[in-house]
C-alpha cells in the first residue's frame, strides 16, 4: 500500500528548507522516433494528491502514483517518491477539411475530476478536442488445479474418464498487483474553433468549462452533443482592443463562480447565479489601462494563468511574464500583493520579442492553505513565495544539471540491497533526495542572479520552468520543462 504524506498545518513564520525529492522523467533517456525527444507539454495533480499526470507533445498521457520512499541508510528519513502508474494514447494528429487545417495531437490541458470508488477520471485536451478517462484498478485472480492447464500458452488435452478425474480449480490467496485499465468514457469536440486556452471543473461534480481566444463553453460530463456558452464573441468584431481569453479557473467553494483572464491585463470575475452572460462580470480586475497603446505593457502584463484561492474566494491568483501577482474582491483597484518572478528581465524585452520568448506561457499554482505560491523562470529557477513571510517571501530554487541517474526504485522490497547506496561512504549524502541551491536576490546585479551580463548568449531558453502543480494536501511540488519533471519537497 502507498502511504501519503501528513496535511498541510498552519506555521507561521517558519523558514522552510526545499529538497529535490525525486528526478521523475527524463525525456533524453528515452528512446524516441527520428532522434527528437517528445516535450512534455502538461502537469497536473488529482484531488487528492495520491496521483499526478503529465501530457507530451505525441498525445499521450503518463499517470504517477505518489508515495513515500523507503527509509534513507544515510539520512534515517522517508520522502516523497512517485512510481509509473499507467500510459495511454489520448490523441491523435486531425486535419479539420472545412479549415483545411491541421491539429496536432499535443496535450495541452489535463484537469482531474474527484475519484469515485476504485476509478479515477480525468480530462485531456489538445487544441479543439476534450476526452474524459476513467482508469479504473482491475483485482487479477490465479487459479491452479485446472481440468485443462495450459503449457506455453496452448491448452492441453486431457480425456475425463470418470468423476474423479474432474478437478476443483483452486483459487490463489496470496495477492497479486492489479491491473490498470483505462476507458475512453466520452468526447467533447466541435465546440471550439481556436485552440482551447483553459479546462476547469466544477465542485458539483457534474459539469465542467473550457475556453479559447473567444468562447467560454459550459459542458454536462454525460453529454455530449450540447453545449452551453456562455460567451461567444463573433470573429469580425475583433479589433486591437479586444480581450482574448488566456485562462480559466472555477471556484473551489461554489459551483457558479469562475473568474477568466485576457491577454491586455485583465482578471473578470463572474456568478452565474445572477447572469448567464459574460458580458456583465461582477467584478473586474485590472492590472493596467483599458486604452494602454505601448505594445511592450500589453505584451508583460498579459496573464498566462488564474487561480481561485482553494480555500475562499476571497484571493485570485494570476501570473503575467514578469510578475504574479494576488487580487482581493474586496478591493478591485489593484493587486494586494505583487511577487517579482524574473522583473530583471523589463530592460531586455527587444530581445525576448526578436527570440519569441515573450510568447513564454508560464504557469502557477497555489498551496492547499493558499500561503504558497510557485511558479518557473528561465535557467533553472523555480520561485516559490510565502505569502505569510515577514520578511524575504521568496524562495528562488535552482536546479541544478543533472549527469547521471542515481535514482533507485522507491517501492523496492524492504530485504532488497540498495545497489547504489552500497558504493558510497559513510559520510556520503545521497543525491535523491538533496538540498536544492537557493539564488541570491536578483538585485544583486543589473540582470540578477540567474542571468548572465551577455543577456542574449546568457539565457538557458531550453530549461524554462513552465508548468507547476501544487500537490493538495502536502509540501510538494511537481515541475516541469520541455525535457523533464521534478518532485520538490518542503522540510519544515
């Protein structure tokens, strides 16, 4: 049985210590078709923290059970760990004919619904298509004793005589792991006509959003044929003003409230209770003016991502390219709280615009209690901030290259040897898990810590963080770019 971590407690004040608790993939160990490594392109932790599922740019979807490693010889102590669970096929390359256009089979959303006895279920998305899965833990029983045993797969023959040579199959006792198998339960296509930017389901269970550019759709998980919008902009309205919707999120305390983000800055909150229409939000959030005409504001406040807060409504978090930041509904104005993820970056826009860095999509996720904040960064950074710190709420973690895989199965039997512990000494520290690096304050220097003065050479581009995922009830982080995905965990 896999055990979970404790719940998240309340600590104030408290300086946590971050740990590398586990390297889960890397793609340049796996062999691939045509010598390219397949990006993983989405993360995404279940309810209840027990599972997590990553999507990659060939359509398929990789489901992780979490777990706590056998205790360390070195450090005495048990941490988090995860093991495969089970792989699928979620999407295949379309061409739509009316558009003359073709869909890649990238996954770009996963979103978990709440378990339901032995099954989990899930959304998937690439960019027109939704498809529910359920993954459901089939019991594997042997019997032995048989009338007809089977040698090398073939049945052999045997002539029953009289009743004493029928036998009484005997069912096995000692258990045996159960088997995985995953059911395409429904698809939800033809409902947008842009790439899908946001999927989130609701806490009644029953229903769930998504969006594009342009539409908000509203969808019954046991139909299919119909659709609800709540927004429709028409195409040939669109002007230099419009905002694009870029992300979506539902409240985790009431089923009719959900809030969306725009590319020009700008969080709307809406109640379904009091209109069906999005076009009277109950509240609007802005981060910069409506009639803004410099292109460089536009393109650093787009938001990218929103959060409700998982334990009120009161908070919304959004994630714009050099900032995130929190709103309060009780005060609409402005952010209550403002974080700098990468502000060093303000003075070299010119050159993320020509190198399309600007078009990053960097995510954010939230802790269960809302006190922490995470988010990626270029050259290996990841940021994480505490919103209840006094003083220095950031944690600026830096990863570090890895050279080889020193990892060994977690779930390993307790009597089986640890081949790799064997070769180190005694005062060795084991790389998994170890102490990741904290950076020095980005004023240090006019580009900050994690950058070089050769801004252009400096930049690590393949090693940005873009997706994050908070794991509910616990410390730990999942993160992830293009070439793999990393377990962090808090050590209070």
């Amino acid at each position: 049985m896999v055990q979970g971590l404790p719940m998240v407690t309340e600590s104030r004040g408290t300086v946590m210590r971050f740990s590398s608790a586990q390297r889960v993939l890397d793609v340049s160990e796996i062999p691939c078709v045509n010598s390219l490594p397949v990006a993983i392109s989405t993360i995404e932790f279940n309810k209840e923290g027990t599972h997590f599922a990553y999507g990659n740019a060939d359509g398929i979807v990789s489901v992780v059970e979490m777990g706590l490693a056998e205790e360390s010889e070195i450090t005495h102590a048990r941490h988090t760990c995860s093991k495969p669970y089970q792989s699928f096929l979620s999407h295949q390359p379309e061409f739509d004919v009316l558009k003359s256009q073709a869909i890649d089979e990238r996954i770009t959303i996963i979103r978990w619904l709440p378990r339901s006895a032995q099954s989990h279920f899930l959304l998937s998305s690439n960019e027109r298509t939704i498809k529910l899965w359920r993954l459901s833990d089939v019991p594997q029983q042997s019997f032995t004793n048989m009338n007809f045993p089977t040698e090398h797969g073939c049945r052999r023959k045997i002539i029953i005589r009289s009743l004493s040579d029928i036998k009484v199959p005997i069912c096995n006792t000692r258990p045996v792991s159960p088997s995985v198998r995953v059911w395409n339960k429904k698809e939800f296509d033809r409902a947008h006509s842009f790439c899908i930017t946001g999927i989130s389901t609701s806490t009644d269970r029953e229903t769930f959003f998504s969006c594009d550019a342009l539409r908000i759709n509203l969808w019954h998980l046991n139909v299919t044929g119909e659709v609800f919008s709540i927004m429709d902009r028409p195409l040939d309205s669109i002007d230099d003003r419009t905002h694009l919707v870029t992300g979506l999120d539902c409240s985790n305390v009431s089923p009719s409230i959900f809030a969306y983000c725009t590319n020009r800055g700008s969080v709307r909150l809406h109640d379904m209770r009091l209109s069906t229409s999005c076009d009277l939000p109950v509240m609007v959030f802005d981060s910069i003016s409506p009639d803004e005409p410099n292109i460089w504001t536009l393109f650093v406040n787009a938001f990218t991502d929103v959060k409700m807060g998982q334990t009120s409504d009161r908070f919304i978090y959004t994630r714009d390219y050099l900032t995130a930041k929190v709103w309060d509904t009780r005060m609409s104005t402005s952010p209550v709280e403002t974080y700098p993820v990468q502000t060093e970056l303000r003075s070299h826009l010119s050159v993320l615009y020509e190198s399309e860095l600007l078009c990053d999509d960097f995510k954010l996720s939230v802790s269960s209690d809302d006190r922490f904040i995470v988010t990626g960064s270029y050259n290996r950074s990841v940021k994480v901030f505490d919103r209840h710190a006094m003083q220095d709420p950031e944690y600026s973690l830096i990863m570090q290259n890895e050279e080889i895989n020193p990892f060994i199965d977690p779930f390993r039997a307790a009597d089986e040897p640890s081949s790799f512990a064997s070769v180190l000494s005694d005062t060795a520290e084991l790389p998994w898990p170890r102490r990741i690096a904290e950076g020095s304050k980005s004023g240090d220097s006019a580009l900050g810590s994690n950058y070089s003065s050769d801004f252009r050479f400096g930049m690590d581009m393949g090693c940005r963080w873009l997706q994050v995922s908070w794991r509910p009830g616990a410390y730990v982080v999942a993160v992830s770019h293009s070439d793999g995905i990393h377990l962090l965990e808090a050590l209070c």
